[in-house]
C-alpha cells in the first residue's frame, strides 16, 4: 500500500465551507475529498444524510 488515504479507507474529517445554492461543500481535512451536504432539512432526509449534516451543522454554528 504505497498510495495515501483514498476515501475508502479514509476516516474523514469533513471541514465545512459556508451554504451556498442550498448546498454546504465539505472537504475532508486527511484526505481532500469532497463532499456536498444539503443544506436544508428537506434536501438532507431526502438524502439520507440528515443526521450526519445536523451533527457537522451545530459543530460549526457560531
Ligand atoms: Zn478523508
């Protein structure tokens, strides 16, 4: 294993940007993959990540 973290190894650490278009980008901080959160409620159930986009959520709010 020569290569560094990929995302499927990678336990990642999503650094969150600011909400823009309904969407929060994140990148993670180990391996620089990317990720776009929704950032409304709707959007999220619908994409099943609700409960990990209101966790990362509070931990960047205020
Ligand atoms: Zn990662």
């Amino acid at each position: 294993m020569a290569e560094t973290l990929t995302t499927g190894t990678c336990v990642h650490h999503w650094v969150l940007a600011h909400p823009e278009d309904e969407v929060i980008r994140g990148r993670c901080k180990r391996c620089g993959a990317t990720r776009e959160y929704p950032a409304s409620v709707e959007g999220a159930s619908r994409q099943g990540v609700y409960e990990e986009a209101a966790s990362l959520k509070s931990s960047m709010s205020r």
